[in-house]
C-alpha cells in the first residue's frame, strides 16, 4: 500500500505517531513508530524516493523512562543518518507543539472548565519550550531541499521555557476559567496516571507519567539553525484559546472564504 501511494512521489514526510495507546505494554507504540517507519523506508527504497523527512520526539532515547520516546529513539535509528543516505533523511524532534486544535494546551483548557473548581497537576514543575505549529511546518518545508540538512536531526523549541503550572495558568487566564490549580508530588501524580490510565480517551496515561519525568528541553535550536525564528506562544495562543474574545473573532472571520 505504501509504496503504491508513494510511486509518484519525489518525498515523504512520515508525522505518524500517537501520545497513546489501547493496550499498556508498548505494542501500540511499537507498531506506529518502529514497525511504520520501518515500512516506510522500504517502500521509499522500492519506488526510488531520494528525500524522506521524519517527525520524532524532543527527549526520545533508547534508555528514556516511556514506551513513547524509546520507541521514537528506535524509529530514528532505523533511519540513514549520513549525508549521503538513501533515502537522504532529516529528522525534527519537537517540543510540545501548540496551535489551533493542539492536543496540549487544548487539552489542558478542556480539564480546567471540566474540573470542580480545583485541578489537581501532575508535574507541576516540570520545564517545557512549546514550539508553534507553523514554525515546525515551516522547518520541514526549509529542508526540503536544502542538501545541508541531509542526514541531520534538529530539535525544534519555542523562544522561551515554561513550568507545567504556568502554562496551564496562562491557559487559564486567556480563556477567563478561574481554577485552583493544586500541584501534585510525585507519588500523586503517579496514582493519577494509574486511575486515568483506564478512563475513556486517556486524558493522563502511565506513559505519559513516565514522559514527563524525562523532562522536555533540549539544545540547540534547530529553528534557528534553519533561519526560522520562533514564534512565542503569547504571539497565537489567544487567537485560539480565546475564541470568544474580540482578537478571538477577527481570528475567524480571516478563515472565512
């Protein structure tokens, strides 16, 4: 299937990957950033692909605490990291993305107005550089072509690094949902992740525990390296977040044909 959908193609650009998955031993994981990335080298190599761009994780490592970043960290190695690899491979590891209809901020706006007046935050402290949408977008389409970035990786990060706690208040604020939000230490934060491991959608999941205490920020910065400068998420996150606001409505109208 794959190497019909890519015989006429002169690149792919792989984005698979999921935050979690139905079971709990990593096989899910496995199966949509090793056994995929591994399919999709083949089928580049069967139909003559000489450009293949992938998205892995900001933390991804072989010896890192979650199914999430080890398997992202295998996918990587599958790939061939030289300049002169076929096909020629550049790799971006992000951050925490944000952007309209991100699964992170979005997410964390959803449990404020859910929660009963008090969220209790796993991580609190945690440190993260969220990195805009648009900047990543925009790195993949840099090195396209550009023959520097074969067989390089760039991590991508926003311009400046948050706590957990300070994002999910500034969250709050820009959407006018006055909350107590309550850190909690570790061994809560553990049993958090055990308890919503198992509810619907898993909004908080042990791998994504485990993630967290890998911690988020790496150096250096890929967008700059790649003459992109990054965009602060104080600069868009209101024209999402604050849908109902004045800057809110303006941001609507523009997607209006």
């Amino acid at each position: 299937t794959l190497a019909r959908e890519f015989s006429h193609a002169d690149a792919v650009i792989n984005l698979v990957g999921i935050l979690n998955e139905k079971g709990h031993k990593g096989e899910g994981f496995r199966h949509a950033h090793v056994e995929l990335t591994r399919k999709v080298l083949a089928a580049c190599r069967r139909c003559g692909i000489e450009r293949l761009l992938h998205m892995s994780a900001l933390g991804a490592a072989a010896d890192a605490p979650s199914h999430y970043l080890r398997t992202k960290a295998e996918a990587e190695n599958l790939l061939p990291m030289t300049a002169d690899g076929v096909p020629a491979t550049t790799v971006f590891a992000p951050s925490v993305i944000f952007g309209p209809d991100d699964t992170f901020i979005n997410r964390f706006v959803q449990l404020l107005k859910l929660s009963p007046g008090v969220l209790p935050l796993p991580f609190p402290d945690a440190r993260l550089a969220p990195v805009y949408v648009g900047d990543v977008a925009d790195a993949f389409v840099t090195a396209l072509t550009r023959r520097d970035t074969f067989g390089r990786r760039y991590a991508l990060y926003g311009p400046r690094t948050y706590t957990l706690r300070k994002l999910v208040t500034y969250a709050a604020k820009i959407t006018g949902t006055r909350r107590l939000i309550v850190g909690l230490p570790d061994w809560a934060a553990r049993l958090q992740a055990n308890v919503l491991e198992y509810a619907p959608g898993k909004p908080f999941s042990r791998d994504n525990y485990l993630s967290f205490k890998a911690g988020g920020v790496e150096a250096p910065s890929g967008l700059r390296e790649l003459g992109i400068e990054p965009t602060a998420l104080e600069a868009e996150a209101p024209n999402y977040l604050a849908a109902d606001n004045q800057r809110g409505r303006y941001n609507r109208y523009r997607r209006v044909p």
